[in-house]
C-alpha cells in the first residue's frame, strides 16, 4: 500500500511502515543534513526538499495514508514550550491543508508528550477539532515505545485518523512483554571510538560497526545534575536529538547524589563514562544496523536518530493499520468483482471514491 511522509527526517516511522507492507512514494524533509541519509537508505522514494509551506498539495500524489510527525521542539516540556506561538507549531496546519486537500483512507501524527501540558490544552483541541473537521474518526493515545518492543522510555503522543467511510477507529496496539533493556540492545557491540576533534567523524571504515562512535565534549551544570546511567538490566533513558545530553553507557556506575540538582560521576570510574554512540542510540532507536547514517559531524547522527519514531514502535502501530486498511480495500475489491453496483455493458461500477482508493492500493 502506497503511502506519503512528511517531515520525514530520517525515516524511523517510513521504516516502521514498511516492514508492516507499506510503501512510502513521496516524502518531505527540509533539513538539509538529512537529505543523504534519507536517500541512501530509501533510493526508491521521491524525496521532496522543500519546505512544507512550498508544497501545493497537487504535487503530493494519492495515496491510501499520510504519515509524520511535525515538528515537536514547540511543544517540548523542556524547551520553551511555545506551541502553537511558534512558527514550528504551527507547521501542524500545513500537515492539516495537505490531508484536507488528499483525503487518504488513514493518517498518523507522532509528537511529544507535552504537547498535552495545561497550556497548550487550547491548541491541542483545535488541532484534533481540525482533523475531525475532515471527516476522520480521530483518536490519540500517550504511549510509552518500552512498552511495545522498544529498549528505552520514550512517551510520545500518537494521533490517529481512519477514514469514516472505513468505518471504524483506530486501536492502540497490546504491550509486549517482556519489555526491552539497554543489555538486549547493545550488550554485543565492541568498543566505540571517540569522534575526532571538534567532534567530526571518524569515516566508518575505521568503526567497528556503522556509525559506533560518539561525541566528545565536557559535561554542563544542567547534565551534572541528574543520573545520567541505566544499568544493563534497565530501558535506556529517552534518545534525545542532541549529542551532548545523550545518555551515559551502562559501563559506568551510576552517578553519585552530592546534593539537590547535583551529581558526580563515582571517584576512580571517571574513564567509564562516555555518552551513547551514534550506533547505540540506532540501536535503542530500534533502526537496523545496516541502516547508515549519514554525517560529517556526528552531532547530526544524534540529532536524525533522536527526532526519530523508533522504528519498532513504528512498526507495532502500523500492522494494525495495515490490517484495518486492507480489510476495508479487500471488502470493495469483492464488490467490484460481484454483480452488487451498476452494471453497464457486462461491467461493474463503483463510485469514483472507491476507485481512488483501489488505485492508490
């Protein structure tokens, strides 16, 4: 099944989508740093680079669902938590006009857990207000991906709109356990390499694995101030999109409390304590080792990997979107082969509608 992604970055949910049998054939990412990640790792899909706001809806073809996640740093509890105030918030409604405009059989919105704080209580209702405006059946759901597949705490907000013609609405998937640790994700990677200086890569031909090295650099006051170490039995921290506040690997103990909003890592361990590498964050990501990561700075392989849709979390969503599709295109499917529509000339007819979305099938 044919399917659009916008915001794509660098396809954790496109992959997710299609290890459940979609096929993304169009997708938007205007950031530049992750163009040749995108392309080297999905060569048969059309990447647009525009930004959103320069897409006409006629350019993006029929599909039977939209996927992305706008842009969420507006809606993050710990940025400056703008919202809809913010010219990045407000990049939902250009997700919004191309949905209205193509009129697919699903979409799914990803975004952060605080796009549900008090403040942006307004916002958040007029977003799903929109969305039903165009005759969805919408729900959405706070999920923890730990809870479906995923080795990390990551609570994301997911939206879903099925189509009222299908009938019926989306279901969040069954948690799966048990769920996935630190040691079930990167117990069995080797060693990884410090980036060069300035934090430069270091050319996967001299890594151990692609992407398996991490970024250097001093520790601020604000990182110093909690735990930063799950131990190998635990789910990482949440992946985050920047390199310095990536987690501390499970090597190391877990840093010493000194006093309110301070921390230090334990006297004669210090050399255990290095961030995450790239690859290890892919790996909490769920993204598969041969997917390459692009970058000559590695604080761009952090950031693509953090703003990504954990590709098993991805998945876990789409197979029952997948399901819920099919069923209702094999049901119409039945009907254009039985005698039920208008017949002309030996032939059965079915309403333009329905057409549309047998032909983006």
């Amino acid at each position: 099944m044919k399917i659009v992604s916008l915001f794509s970055g660098a396809g954790g949910l496109d992959l997710g989508f299609h290890q459940a049998g979609f096929e993304t054939i169009f997708a938007n990412e205007f950031d530049k740093t992750i163009w040749d990640t995108f392309e080297h790792n999905f060569p048969k899909t059309h990447l647009d680079k525009r930004s959103i706001i320069d897409v006409p809806s006629s350019d993006v073809p029929d599909s039977v669902g939209i996927i992305g996640g706008p842009p969420c740093q507006s809606w993050s509890e710990a940025g400056a938590g703008r919202g809809i105030n913010d010219k990045r918030g407000q990049l939902f409604y250009e997700y919004i006009r191309i949905l209205k405009e193509k009129e697919p059989l699903f979409f799914l919105a990803e975004n952060v857990s605080g796009i549900l704080l008090s403040r942006h209580k307004e916002a958040f209702q007029n977003i799903l207000n929109e969305f039903k405006s165009l005759n969805y059946n919408v729900s959405y759901f706070l999920l923890n991906a730990n809870d479906y597949g995923v080795p990390q705490d990551r609570k994301r907000v997911i939206i879903v709109g099925y189509h009222k013609k299908i009938g019926k609405t989306f279901s969040s998937p069954k948690e799966i356990l048990p769920r996935q640790t630190l040691k079930d994700a990167i117990w069995d990677l080797g060693p990884a390499k410090p980036a060069k200086e300035k934090n430069y890569t270091n050319g996967n031909e001299k890594l151990s694995a692609l992407n398996h090295e991490y970024m250097n650099g001093g520790f601020s006051t604000i990182y110093m101030s909690r735990n930063r170490v799950r131990s190998w039995d635990e789910p990482s921290f949440t992946i985050q999109a920047g390199g310095r506040h990536a987690p501390i690997h499970p090597q190391a103990p877990k840093m010493k409390f000194i006093e309110q909003n301070k921390r230090a890592f334990v006297p004669g361990k210090e050399d255990l304590y290095r961030r995450l590498s790239v690859r290890e964050c892919a790996r909490i990501q769920t993204f598969p080792d041969c997917f390459l990561f692009k970058y000559d700075n590695v604080a761009d392989g952090y950031k693509m990997i953090g703003n990504a849709v954990p590709v098993e979390f991805a998945r876990q969503l789409a197979n029952i979107i997948f399901k819920d599709v099919s069923k209702y295109l094999k049901l119409h499917q039945m009907q254009i082969s039985e005698p039920a529509g208008e017949k002309k000339e030996g032939k059965t007819f079915v309403s333009q509608e329905v057409e549309k979305d047998l032909v983006t099938f």
